[in-house]
C-alpha cells in the first residue's frame, strides 16, 4: 500500500441522462422523501433502496475495487459483506472470483443486490442479518469487508469486532469509511444549497461527528482496527472524484445516499417552492463547477484500513456478549 501522498483518485460518472418520465419519478421520490412519515415499521433503508441501487452503488464500484486491491482479495477466497447495501462491495468481489456473502438488515438492499449479480452472472449469497450480531461461524472467512456501512454503526467497534470474529487466522478485515466532511465536497454542496432558502441551516451538527462521520481522523480508524485484535493495520486515503451531470442529478444522488438525509430534509418542512429553489442553486453550482464541460467534478476524502488476524488469537474467538 502506498504512502498517501501517493493515493490515488478516480473519476466515477453518476448515473445517465434521464428521460422526462424518469424525471417526474425522481420529483416524485423527492417529495416523499423530504416529508417523510413516520413509518416505525419500515427500514428506512428498504425506503430508499431503488434510488439508492439506481444512483449511489454505480458510483462507488471503483471505491470497492480499491478496496478489494488493498485487501488482498482474488479468485476462490471467502469474503464477507457487512452492511452491504446493494454490491457496491459485493460486486467487484464477484468478479475477482471470490465466493461471496453479502449481509445486510436491509431485505430491499439485498434484492436490487440480486438483481445486479444476476444481470452480470456473477454468484453472490446474500442473507439479512444484523452486523452487531453476526450468526456466522468463528473463523470462516479469508477476508470480512465493509463499505460505508459498518461505519454508520451505533456500536461501531462492536461491528469491527464482529468482523475480526469471523476471519481465519491472517485473514483480513477491510474497513472503507469517509474522511473529514469539511473536505467532501458533495456534502458542502448539499448545505450551500439548502442555506440558499434556509439561511440559517448549518448541516447536521458535527461536534460530536454523526454517525457517517464518526471514523473521519484516520487514525481513529486505525486504533479501531487495532482495538479489534488486528496487527498490521495500514490507512491509507484515496480521492474519490464523482462526475454529476446536473444539480437534478446530484439532488437525485444526495437523497438516496442515506436516510439520515430525508430525515434532515423533513425536518426541515421545505415547501416545494423552496424544494424547487434548492434544486435551482445546485443547477447553478454544478454548471460554475463544471466551466463549460459535460459534468462538475466533486472530490471526496475516503479512508482504507486493513488489519489481520493474528494466530493464536483467543481474544478474536471468545463468544459473543
């Protein structure tokens, strides 16, 4: 693994142009998402998987690549997707001819994950299951990985411990998590253009970091993985650089990307004037960004750990509680 002066970016192309039937579909799933009822019942991630499968996954293939890379995965080994979402992990794994589990408490998430494994012939298993509590054996996997999703944990540390449990001795975990929020230049975004109708709208507080931000110093990440048991830890920060073709692109992008977004947005109680506004000035920034090309370019810090299972290790096995 490279020094980080050395880590790489790549460009990723959000989506494709979208038709006029498409469109209205997308105001559509924008209104329920920023008035969002209360639905108790219902994983708010089954909630936005379609827009989530439809916009976030295809951008973030190339962060699971990389993370794949570092990993050390390739052809026959047993990998684990926690918190999968739809592939975004899983996905490349398949390809590199790894037998895959992807798990997620999302059954929404793990259908579209299907869906997409079937579409390129690719063998994925995938079964619902909560990352806190992984009812999987000790010691069954060559490599446990995460994308953006054990990051979002309430007990993060336990989900990294859960991981560390089920990897073979010098088998690795893979942790892919968000840098500094200050430095994501999609999130600024986002509040620059609710602050265009809400003045005083500052973001999600971030002191202490919310839960998508709680691993953003790399070397909390690093202890993290540490604390779990795991030697050899390595950090390393890439630069994600996703292409958005239009502020309708993007406002379809950041809607889907989490669910603490609608949440944020329905509180909120924007009237669709100022829903319209917003999506306005980020037409607006995406064009100034993008000085005459096709698309803006918008950069984000994203952190890679890798840590191993020691041999020998107890600690890694005891049971649960």
């Amino acid at each position: 693994m490279g020094d980080l002066a050395d880590a790489p970016s790549r460009t990723c192309l959000y989506g494709e142009a979208i038709d006029k039937e498409q469109a209205v579909t997308t105001r559509e799933e924008t209104q329920q998402l920023t008035h969002l009822p209360t639905e108790p019942a219902r994983n708010p991630w089954d909630r936005i998987a379609p827009g989530y499968d439809r916009t976030n996954t295809p951008t973030q293939m190339w962060v699971g690549d990389q993370g794949l890379r570092r990993a050390g995965v390739r052809a026959g080994m047993r990998f684990l997707d926690v918190a999968s979402g739809s592939g975004a992990l899983s996905i490349p794994a398949a390809r590199l001819g790894a037998q895959v589990l992807a798990t997620d408490q999302s059954p929404a998430m793990l259908e579209h994950l299907n869906a997409r494994a079937r579409k390129e012939g690719v063998a994925v298993e995938t079964r619902v299951m909560d990352g806190h509590a992984l009812a999987l054996e000790d010691n069954s996997f060559d490599v446990a990985g995460s994308q953006f999703g054990v990051m979002l944990f309430p007990d993060m540390p336990l989900g990294i411990r859960e991981m560390a449990r089920v990897v073979k001795p010098s088998g690795r975990v893979l942790m892919t998590v968000y840098g500094d929020p200050s430095r994501i230049e999609f999130f600024s975004f986002f509040v620059a253009a609710i602050r265009s109708v809400v003045p005083s709208f500052e973001g999600p507080p971030l002191n202490p970091p919310p839960l998508p931000f709680q691993l953003q110093n790399p070397e909390r990440l690093r202890e993290e993985l540490t604390k779990a048991g795991l030697q050899g830890v390595v950090v390393e920060t890439i630069t994600e650089k996703t292409l958005f073709e239009s502020g309708e692109h993007m406002w379809d992008w950041l809607v889907h990307s989490n669910p603490i977004v609608g949440e944020v947005l329905g509180h909120l109680d924007l009237t669709p004037v100022q829903v319209v506004a917003i999506g306005q000035t980020l037409h607006d920034m995406v064009r100034q960004r993008a000085a005459g090309k096709s698309a803006a370019v918008l950069e984000a810090p994203i952190h890679i750990g890798v840590g191993t299972k020691p041999f020998g290790s107890t600690t890694l096995e005891r049971d649960r509680g």
